[in-house]
C-alpha cells in the first residue's frame, strides 16, 4: 500500500511518515519545503531504516501531481501541506485561501481524474471556534473566527461535498488539537522559523538560551489559574491516530470527523512546570495582557476517538516536555544546523 503525504516533510508529516512506515505501509512524500527542510526526511529515513519518496513540489501543480498518481499505486493521500499561523493568516488571508483551500482544490481534483478516493485530511480544533462548553464534541457547532480556522472548515465543507456527490469516496477529517512534543529519538522535532508563535517551542527555546522569557499571554482568564487551558497531545500519538484513521478507510467508512487530543487540558502554567521539570531549568517568564482572539479552554471529548477509530493517546504532559527538550538540545539550531 503507497499513501501520498502532502506536507510530509514538516512537523506532524514526519512523525506520521514514521509510524506509517513502521506499519510496513510505503509513502511518497510531496512537499515545496515552504515550511519544513530536506533534512527531516533523512531523519525519518534513519529512525525507520526504511526509504520515503520524496517528489519537490507544489500541491497546486496539478501536472506534477497527475505524475506522482501515476508513477505510484497511491491508494490514499493525508493532506497535510498548507499554512498554519493563525497570526499571519490575518494579515495574509488570500495567501491563506490560495494555499490550504486552492491546495486541496487542486489535489482532490487530481485525485478525482485517478479514481483515487480515499482522503485524511488535516483540519483543527480552532474549527469549533469560541466552544461555549468543554469538552468539545465533534457535533459541536463550527464556528471558526481567524481566516486560518476559516480555511480549514472551508476545506471540511468541500470535502462533505465531494463525498455527498460520490459516497463512494472515503474521507476523514481529523480535528487535531495542540500537537507537541517529538520523536523520542530526538531526531525530528518542531523546527519554527523565527520566533514561534506556539507555547511549547517558545518555552524549550528560552530553556535553551535563544530567547530571554515568555510572554504568558494573559492570567485574567475564567480557568482554575487564570491562565488559558488547552488540550495537548503528543506528535506520537498524534501520527498513530493518522495510521488508525488509514486502517479505518479501508473499511470504506464514508465520511466521518474525528477529535485527536487526549481529553485531558493543562494551563499555560501547568505546561511551563512540566518543562522545567524536563529542562531542570527555571524558565522565565513575565505575565502579559492577553494575545487577540485567543480563548479561555479548550479541550477535546474523545469518546468517537476511542470508540469508532480505536485510538487513544498514550503519552502525558510529562512525556511531552521530556522529547520535545529532548529534541531542542540536540538540535538547538533545528534541521538548519546540520
Ligand atoms: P508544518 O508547516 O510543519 O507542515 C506543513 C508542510 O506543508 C510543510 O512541510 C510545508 O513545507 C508544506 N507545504 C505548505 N504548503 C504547501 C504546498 N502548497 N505544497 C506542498 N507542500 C506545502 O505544519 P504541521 O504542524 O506539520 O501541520 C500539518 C497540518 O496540520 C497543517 O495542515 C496544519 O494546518 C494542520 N494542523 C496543525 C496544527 C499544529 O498546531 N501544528 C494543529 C491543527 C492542525
Ligand atoms: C497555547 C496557550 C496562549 C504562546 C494554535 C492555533 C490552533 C492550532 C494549534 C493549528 C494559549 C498561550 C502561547 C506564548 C502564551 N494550530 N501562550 N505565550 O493558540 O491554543 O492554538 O495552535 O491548527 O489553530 O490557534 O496554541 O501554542 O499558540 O497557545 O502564554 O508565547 O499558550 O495564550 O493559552 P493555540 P498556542
């Protein structure tokens, strides 16, 4: 079996490359590295001692696509490739559109003309918007509010579309939450460009000595210490799921959405205990007003998880802070360094 992993080269593409192959299942990778780097598949090679094709390219060059169905038995595709910065998707929105809606646009496309019609895709608990209680099930109401969050429903949409117009079609819609952590190895990790927007590699990066000290972005929040509180899941396990969601399309379950975090949320606090705890390290920080358009909780209910795709996460907030440090000294420059 050949799953094509657009995006493959980046954060949750390499760690779920990794669980794939380890399945004995093939993949070939398309990836215009705008966000990743080369080296992370060399790594992925290393850990699993097994080779992943990789195809340079574009998702929205639907003649090299076209190419990559036809020089392999692609029996499915997980659609990773696209941007993800809620920030920059605010003031870059038609950029955002182009690439995470025009992408799938054009992959699905390619995927029609090749009679290829089973499909994970990569969507996000920021589709449920403001949720007005926690946990979050998948039959909440979807209301997203940055243009990011805007894409991937839009993309959610498109997909309940193509699957109403042919049942045949096999499409999962995985709705992650805040994925973290790495490779117990060490060898592949979260690598951000610049100064990362997201808690967990701005934490390991102070821990390291690039930065000086967090920014908690607010301690006025209705949440037990004031700080916001969401639902962190290990990279790990994160990928496994995409191997159950694999497993579950050949039993041709139609279309369905499926919630990965662990059910379990942490404060922004919480978090930063648990790494210095793994850094054994005080991490500096200084309490700022509150960042625009975040929310108080956020955390997932994962009883469809559990029961219709069998997966569940195994790792803790421990474990998660343990690899992703694990990662950020090995490798305190990221893929660039090597
Ligand atoms: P990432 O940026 O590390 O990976 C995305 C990959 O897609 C990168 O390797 C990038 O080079 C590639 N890419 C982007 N546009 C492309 C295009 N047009 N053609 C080919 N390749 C392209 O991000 P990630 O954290 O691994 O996220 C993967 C997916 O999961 C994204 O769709 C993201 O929106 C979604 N997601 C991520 C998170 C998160 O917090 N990391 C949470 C929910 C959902
Ligand atoms: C977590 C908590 C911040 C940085 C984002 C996207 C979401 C999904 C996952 C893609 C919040 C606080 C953060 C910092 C802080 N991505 N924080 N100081 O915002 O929950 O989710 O990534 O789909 O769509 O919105 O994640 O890691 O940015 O923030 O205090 O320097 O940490 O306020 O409470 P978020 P995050």
């Amino acid at each position: 079996m050949t799953i094509l992993i657009t995006g493959g080269a980046g954060y949750i593409g390499t760690h779920t490359c990794v669980e794939l192959l380890l399945a004995g299942i093939h993949v070939v990778v398309v990836d215009n590295l705008a966000n990743a780097s080369r080296e992370a598949l060399s790594r992925v090679e290393s850990i699993t001692g097994k080779d992943v094709d990789f195809v340079y390219g574009d998702v929205r060059d639907k003649k090299m696509l076209q190419q990559v169905f036809r020089d392999h038995a692609v029996q499915s595709v997980i659609h990773f490739a696209g941007h993800k910065a809620v920030g920059e998707s605010t003031e870059r929105p038609l950029m955002y559109y182009d690439n995470n809606v025009g992408g799938t646009l054009s992959l699905l496309e390619v995927m029609m003309a090749e009679g290829v019609k089973n499909m994970v895709f990569s969507s996000s608990a920021t589709v449920y918007g403001d949720p007005r209680t926690v946990p979050i099930r998948e039959d909440f109401p979807l209301m997203p509010y940055n243009p990011y969050g805007k894409t991937k429903r839009v993309v959610e949409m498109v997909l309940e579309d193509v699957h109403a117009a042919d049942p045949t079609w096999n499409i999962a819609l995985l709705r992650y939450f805040n994925p973290v952590g790495a490779h117990e190895s060490g060898l592949i990790g979260e690598d951000p460009r610049g100064i990362p927007n997201n808690l967990t590699p701005y934490i390991t990066q102070v821990a390291v000595g690039k930065l000086e000290k967090l920014a908690v972005f607010g301690n006025d929040y209705p949440t037990p210490d004031g700080t916001g509180v969401r639902d962190y899941i290990h990279v790990k396990d994160l990928a496994k799921g995409h191997v159950k969601a694999i497993e579950k399309l050949q039993g041709k379950p139609g279309f369905f959405a499926c919630n990965l975090g662990t059910g379990q949320g942490y404060s922004v606090l919480e978090v930063l205990a648990a790494f210095e705890k793994a850094c054994q390290r005080p991490i500096p920080y200084e309490v700022k007003a509150r960042r625009p358009g975040d929310i108080a909780m956020c955390y997932a209910d994962t009883t469809f998880a559990r029961d219709f795709l069998d997966w569940e996460a195994g790792f803790g907030i421990e474990e998660m802070a343990a690899h992703a440090w694990n990662w950020q000294k090995q490798n305190p420059g990221g893929y660039g360094a090597q």
